[in-house]
C-alpha cells in the first residue's frame, strides 16, 4: 500500500504497526526516532499497536544527531 | 555487520553491540569522526536533518557518530532509554541540574557531595537563582521534608566522594515519585557494574565519565542518562511540555541536546568518546577486580594500629553496609578513607606510597591517594568540610588493578614508623 514518509510517496506492506514500519524502512536510531501519524504525535507506547492505514501521512523526527525534532527551528522550516 | 543473538548480558553486549561498520576496510576497531561539522550534497539534505527529518549529523557540539556510539553503549549498560554525553562530569551534572531547574526553583541535595557539585550547587547554582537544599545523604525524612513546590530534582551519589555514605535509592525514588520530581543519580563511583539505579526506579542518571567508565585516566567525558522511567509532562516542568508535544517520552533527551547542550556547548570531544567507549568494554571485569582489591585493602587497613578509622562501603561497620550489601549485591566499589593521627602522618603516608600515584582523581587502573583537605576540599569552609566528611586527618584511597600483595607491601611499608 502506499503512504507517505518524510513528505515522499512509499511503498509499504499491509498492517504494519508503527513499529514494523520502522523495521521495514530500516529507519536509523529507530529508538530514538519521534513518530508523527497524519498530524499527531504518537506516543512511543502506541506503536505497536497502532496500524498503518493506506494514504497515511507518516513524519520520522530525528534529534539525537542534531535535527531539529525539538519546537522552534523545525516550525520555520517548509514542508514538502 | 552480523547480527548479534538475542538476550545478551550486558558483559556480552558492551563488547559486540552498538558498533556501527566503519566504513571501508572492514576496521574491527570503531572509527573516530574526528570533525567539527557534517557534509551533504544538497542543500536540501541539510535542510532535512536541520528539520529533523531525515537522520544525520550536523555539527559535532549537537552530536557526532563517535560520541552517539558511547552515548547508545552507556544507556544500554545502564538499561536507559538515551543518554548526552559532555565534556565532563561536572558539565553534565550542571547540563542535568539547567534541565529541570531555572531560577526560583530549588534541588534538595545530599549534604555530602563530592566537593566539586557541591560547589556547583552552593555558588555557580545559587547564583542563577536556583536554591540548594542540603541534607543529610541517607536520611529519606529529611529529603522529604525539604521538598516544596518549586523542587525540581532529588540529586544523590550511589557512593557518596568521599564520605562513602550510600543512600537509599529506592527508598529515595518512592519519595520522587509520590512528588513528581526526578530523582537525579550520580553513579560515577558505582557504575552500572555495581547498581543500575534505573531499575531502583531513577529518573536520570549522570557520570563523570573520566573515572571508572574510562577506566585508564586518559580523557575527561561525563554523561546524563534518561532512565526512562519518568513523565516529563508533568506539572513541575512546563518549560519541558513543548519538547514533550513533538518527541514525547524522549521530551527530556530532546531538551538536553538541543536547548542545554546547543547553547551551553560542553559537548563531548569524538576521540574522548572513543577512549570512553574502550574503556566501557572492560568495565565489568575491572569493577571485579576493583572491588576484590578494595576489600582487601580495607581489611588490611582496618586492622593496622596507626589507621584509627578505616571507612569502605563493604566493612560491616559502615553506618551503611545493609544498604550497600543489598543495592550493590555484594559488591562495594574501590573507593575507600582512612583516618591518620594528623595531617603530618597523612602527608608522610602519602609521600613514602611508592605505588599508589597522589593525584585529584578515581577510578584508574592505577591505586590512587589524596589528602582531599588539602586538595580537592581547600576551598571549602571548614564547617561545608565537615558536611562532606572530610578532615584534615583523612586520606582517600582509589584502589587500583594491581595485584594485591603488592599493594598491601606498599601501603604496610608507608604505614610503617
């Protein structure tokens, strides 16, 4: 199914929880990655249980590194 | 890389786990990102990880390969869910202590701090209008009753540097858990070979990075670990509810990266983190010899007639030896006072130690002494000495790796008339 990822159209499989997709995309420092669903910040307890829909908008925040996950600079910063 | 099996002890994990493949020529050995800032092609990649949404580094006072790689093996061995390194232990204990506190507010203290925190607290802290309050380190009453509305941590040593008192610490995470406040730990004298003071149900921890985690005193480096058993959106910390809206339970690493350590900048230098990450892989087997070496020296000590007192965690005469023998599971780390007639004997004791290096630090391979009131605690008020437990007839002992009758030889001799 398709859903979009950091603002780009991916390929996904079907009923992957959050956590599973963080797997599956083989996202980096997943332990440390905030996950923002169609708008909502997920609480890191829901993803194992939250699903995956079609057409989901998913953001994959990273601080740990120096990105701005944090509030201020990433407010002012244009979405795709 | 290979994949690692599953369930690994810690001993186990330390050594294989956490290693990213250096690139190129398959190095067993990790690869030190020895450089001040990161390159992308694009400017649009830069502007990804400067928006957080792609993964990357951007300038090593926010992080870099080298020093996330000792930030994820020290949060694993002490079961945390993150951890910041900096450049030092007092760098993070100030970085731990801004994080949650502002001016108005106030930190309840064990009154027997190693001297350089207490310091922190009663002039650098005070300053910025946050207010200690001390008391006595094992007394779980008289934290309580110094807590008030504005507290904003609980902060304790797991060994107290160098009273050697050992509180509580479950006692003492009740009681910041029925207030909502943070119990913050210093486990530098500890270690997590010793106690996670996670799983006693902490807040955060921090390190002096530079003693035994290093292990070889070859690099300073500190580091504050979020346990990850704490609400960081609860009522005592509005300052962190913004952080909590976009990372939620990773609110408080998040804070510390990038508000306290992007402006305050004690960051941790990549080649420290790599000496820091080397020593971690021998933490557990250097702890046992420290500890075994320790209570050896103890013993021997306790028994000689011209050492009048003789202070180890691990001697059942320690006001707190329950408490350790039950937090420590039997272990009691390599720190250890003993008390001369005066100062002349001490300083004659230190001077004839032909083993034992007289140097302002712990947790070497090397044994270790000081006469911390002349040193470490000069600048202190005889009344603030007392309160950490230092005399002017008092030597503190870091027992190193030797092997031990060598050492028991060259502190017999000292002692010697």
């Amino acid at each position: 199914m398709q859903v979009t990822i950091n603002g780009a159209s991916a390929a996904v499989s079907n009923g992957l929880t959050v956590a599973a997709l963080l797997v599956e995309q083989k996202v980096k420092w997943a332990d440390m990655v905030t996950v923002e669903l169609n708008g909502v910040i997920l609480d890191r307890a829901a993803f194992g249980s939250t699903v995956v829909q079609p057409q989901d908008r998913i953001e994959f925040l990273y601080f740990m590194g120096g990105g701005a996950a944090g509030p201020g600079p990433r407010a002012e910063v244009r979405r795709p | 890389m290979k994949s690692l099996p599953d369930n690994l002890h810690w001993e186990t994990a330390v050594l294989h786990g956490g290693r990213e493949a250096a690139p190129g020529a398959g190095a067993a050995g990790a690869a030190i990102a020895q450089t001040a800032a990161f390159a992308y092609d694009t400017a649009a990649e830069l502007e990804a990880v400067f928006a957080g949404r792609a993964a990357g580094f951007v300038y090593t006072r926010l992080g870099n390969p080298t020093v996330a790689q000792f930030e994820r093996r020290l949060a694993a061995l002490e079961g945390g869910r993150g951890a910041v390194a900096c450049a030092s232990g007092m760098a993070a204990i100030s970085a731990a202590v801004l994080a949650l506190a502002g001016a108005g507010d106030e930190v309840v203290a064990g009154r027997s701090l190693f001297g350089g925190t207490y310091a922190l607290f009663n002039h650098t802290l005070r300053r910025c209008g946050i207010t200690p309050r001390f008391v006595e380190a094992t007394d779980v009453a008289a934290y309580r009753a110094a807590l008030t509305d504005r507290t904003k941590a609980i902060f304790v040593e797991t060994i107290g540097n160098p009273r050697l008192d050992v509180p509580d610490l479950a006692a003492l995470a009740r009681l910041a858990r029925e207030h909502g406040v943070a119990l913050v730990v210093d486990n530098t004298a500890a270690t997590p070979a010793l106690v996670r003071p996670q799983a006693l149900g902490a807040a955060l921890v921090v390190h002096s990075a530079s003693k035994f985690l290093n292990g070889h005193g070859t690099a300073l480096g500190g580091a504050i670990v979020d346990c990850g058993t704490f609400d960081w959106s609860g009522p005592r910390y509005p300052h962190l509810r913004p952080y909590f809206e976009r990372a939620r339970q990773l609110a408080l690493l998040a804070y510390l990266r990038h508000q306290i350590g992007r402006d305050l900048g004690g960051c941790l230098a990549p080649f420290n983190a790599f000496l820091l990450s080397l020593g971690l892989e021998t933490l557990a087997v250097r702890m046992e010899r420290h500890c075994a070496n320790a209570a050896q020296v103890a013993d021997f000590l306790a028994a000689h007639p011209r050492v009048q007192e003789l202070r180890y965690p691990g001697r059942a005469a320690h006001p707190d030896h329950a408490v350790a023998q039950r937090q420590f599971a039997g272990r009691y780390g390599a720190l250890l006072t003993l008390r001369l007639a005066d100062q002349a004997a001490c300083f004659r004791f230190i001077d004839r130690l032909r083993l034992a290096q007289n140097l302002a630090h712990i947790g070497d391979t090397r044994t270790l002494v000081i006469h911390p009131a002349s040193t470490i605690c000069r600048d202190l008020t005889p009344d603030e000495r007392r309160s950490v437990g230092v005399s002017d007839e008092l030597v503190r002992l870091s027992v190193g790796l030797e092997h031990a009758p060598d050492l028991l030889r060259d502190l017999a001799q000292a002692l010697a008339a």
